[in-house]
C-alpha cells in the first residue's frame, strides 16, 4: 500500500481496513504507521526457532 500510494498518503485507517483489523490492534503491536512500514527484518530480529 505504501508503494502503490506513499507513506503519506495511507492513514492507519487505509492500513487497517485491508485485512479487517481495527485500530486498536494496530496500536496494540505498533506505536505509530512508521513502524508498520519497516521491514519484518528490522522489527522482529531473527529468532531462534522453537523445537518440539
């Protein structure tokens, strides 16, 4: 969404819609629209991945 219209130009709004969240779960796991626009990478490091 970012590429297709620019960082300005989405809300949180636009960014919660798509997929049917509300902007409560957004500000749940996001402090801010900049934040859902990082890439995974950069906001989860890599984790170890858990075995059984």
């Amino acid at each position: 969404m970012f590429l297709e219209r620019g960082f300005e130009n989405v809300t949180v709004t636009d960014i919660t819609e798509r997929p049917g969240l509300t902007r409560g779960t957004f500000f749940r796991y996001f402090t801010d629209k900049s934040l859902a626009g990082q890439p995974r990478r950069l906001l989860w490091p890599r984790c170890s991945p858990v075995s059984a």
